[in-house]
C-alpha cells in the first residue's frame, strides 16, 4: 500500500484545502497532455488515486485507520527484530538485593567452582 500522503506531499494532519492544492499542483506537472515522459503518466494515476480517497472524508477517515494499523504492525515487526538481534541478557533478580562487592565474590566463587569441576573431570578422564 501506498502512502498517499507521501504522493501528495503532506503530513497526515493536511486540512481539505490543502489536499485540493497539493493535488493540483502535482496533477498540472504531471499530466499527460503536458508531461510526454512515461513516469509522469504513472505519477499522475497514483496522483489521482491518493486525491480521490483522501478528497473524501469518509474513505480519509477508513485510509487513516487502515495506514495507523499498518504502522502500528510495523513498529511491532520492528521491535521483535530488534528482540532477536541483541545478545539474550540475564537478569538476576538477586542483585537488585546484593551489593557490587558480594556479587563479584559470588562471581568469583562460581568461577572457581566451576574451574576445580573441569579439572576434576580431566582427572578423571586420564
């Protein structure tokens, strides 16, 4: 779907009138009695296109809904990327309640631990 906002050339707050003169001024430049290239005459239709259903208050009103959903859906699509591509992070809930000093001792110990673990394991394999 196209934004006919952007084809138009306004922000989606634009008043009535000035969908009327944006659309006009596009339409004279891109019009195919005054516009021979081949991209002006599928400018002019999208032109057209965007100007009859934002003209109207009702299809507005039924595009606006249409193009705040569809965003919508992409900020989510957007979020759960960027979910996936940042590395997992661990959160502990115990150091909300331990000091910076305790859980690097905690740290240290369990590294330690796990350091005497490996190694006993290769004890065990010889």
């Amino acid at each position: 779907m196209k934004n006919h906002y952007d084809t138009l050339g306004l922000e989606r707050n634009a008043q009535p009138n000035q969908i009327k003169k944006a659309y006009h001024k596009l339409a004279l430049q891109c019009h195919p009695d005054k516009n021979s290239d081949f991209k002006a005459t599928d400018q002019f239709h999208q032109i057209n296109e965007a100007y009859n259903t934002l003209s109207k208050e009702e299809s507005k009103s039924k595009y606006d809904k249409r193009l705040q959903t569809r965003e919508n859906l992409n900020d989510l699509l957007n979020y759960i990327k960027q979910q996936q591509e940042e590395p997992f992070l661990k959160y502990d809930i115990r150091d909300d309640f331990i000091s910076k000093e305790d859980r690097e001792f905690l740290r240290k110990f369990s590294n330690k631990q796990d350091i005497e673990t490996i190694k006993k394991k290769r004890i065990r394999k010889k």
